[in-house]
C-alpha cells in the first residue's frame, strides 16, 4: 500500500473518529466518551467488563483501526525514508499527542459527570459534581423536590458532601455547590456539555 493512501486513509479515520465521538458524547457525556476513547487507545481489552453495545463497538473498532494505520505508516516511512513522508509523519504524530492531550482533560474535567456503572446503551449509574460553572450550576440552591428529576427520568441515589454521605435524599434537601451526587436513569435526560458546545439538560 502506497504511503499517500495509507495517509489517505489516516484523513478519513480522523474524520470518521470524530463523527463518532460527536455521536457518542451526546449519550455519555465528554468525559466518558473521552476515556472510552483512551481506553482503546491504550491497548485495553474490547471489552472490559462492561456491556460492549453497538456505539461503544464501533469507537473501539474505529480507535483500534487508527492505530494499525499509524503503525503501518510508521514501518513505512522507517523501511523506505523519505523526507517528505516523514515530515508528515512527524506533523500527524503532533497532531496525535495534541488529541491525546485534549481527551486526557476532556476525562478530568471536573465539571463533566462520570458514568459508574452503564446498565444498557441509555441507562446507567452516574456520578455528577455540582460546580458554578458546569451543567449542572443551575441545580445549586434548589430541592430536590423543586428539580422534579423523576419528570426526567433521573433518582437521586446519594449525596456526597463534606465528607457526609446521604443516601436515598429526600425531596427537601437543598444541593450545595461541590456536592457530589451519584444518580442513577436515563443519559440522554442528564445536564452535560456535549463536543460541539451544546448543552443538554
């Protein structure tokens, strides 16, 4: 295979991969679909003990697949050099490691909720982190009872603050900033920002 189709294809898988994730955040959030992405990247299992359904499928095999082009494209360049190939090599490598860097803040961002324990492609067990100037700022300072997350599809199951843990809360109790909830429903019903800046809630 020639290098200019192998860096043909690496365009396409870019394009493809970012599609995909454009998709896949919008049902997990950014810092879910951002680990998920690193996890393949890294080498992890396909599947790591939890549900592999059909999205989380094609990132993986999307992911794995950029990962052979880049390998193949770097034998290539090592067994036949040439100057303008690897200059592009080292031009696509940048643009990895950017990537890279970019997903591993995209996972630690603090105002991003964390998926604990997916139960099928639209439900699961989250946690999120009340914070000012995240999706979920506009929680602070109401009840749970004026949220109304049952509507929603949403139960609070804990909340964690100060060190104190609550479990199952009840209706009057207010949110705090820098409470830590962890909930369990549907993902496409929780507040988070999605890859193109929207916001859902």
């Amino acid at each position: 295979m020639s290098s200019v189709m192998i860096f043909l294809l690496f365009l396409l898988w870019s394009i493809g991969l970012y599609y995909q994730l454009k998709g896949y955040d919008k049902k997990v959030g950014l810092a879910t679909a951002a680990s998920k992405i690193l996890r393949g990247l890294l080498n992890y299992p396909l599947c790591s003990g939890e549900e592999l359904n059909g999205q989380h499928l094609r990132m993986v095999l999307i992911v794995k697949g950029g990962r052979l082009l880049l390998f193949s494209l770097l034998i290539r360049v090592i067994i036949f050099p040439r100057l303008w190939e690897t200059v592009l090599l080292i031009i696509i490598l940048v643009a990895v490691s950017l990537a890279l860097y970019y997903l591993a803040s995209l996972r630690n961002d603090p105002n991003e909720y964390q998926s604990v324990y997916p139960l099928s492609e639209d439900f699961g067990v989250y946690e999120l982190l009340l914070s000012p100037s995240g999706t979920t700022g506009e929680w602070i300072g109401a009840t749970l009872a004026e949220l109304d997350l049952r509507k929603k599809e949403l139960l609070v199951l804990s909340i964690s603050r100060s060190e104190k843990i609550t479990i199952f809360p009840k209706g009057p109790e207010i949110l705090l900033a820098d409470d830590r909830l962890l909930v369990f429903g549907k993902n496409a019903t929780l507040p988070l920002k999605t890859l193109d800046g929207e916001k859902k809630c």
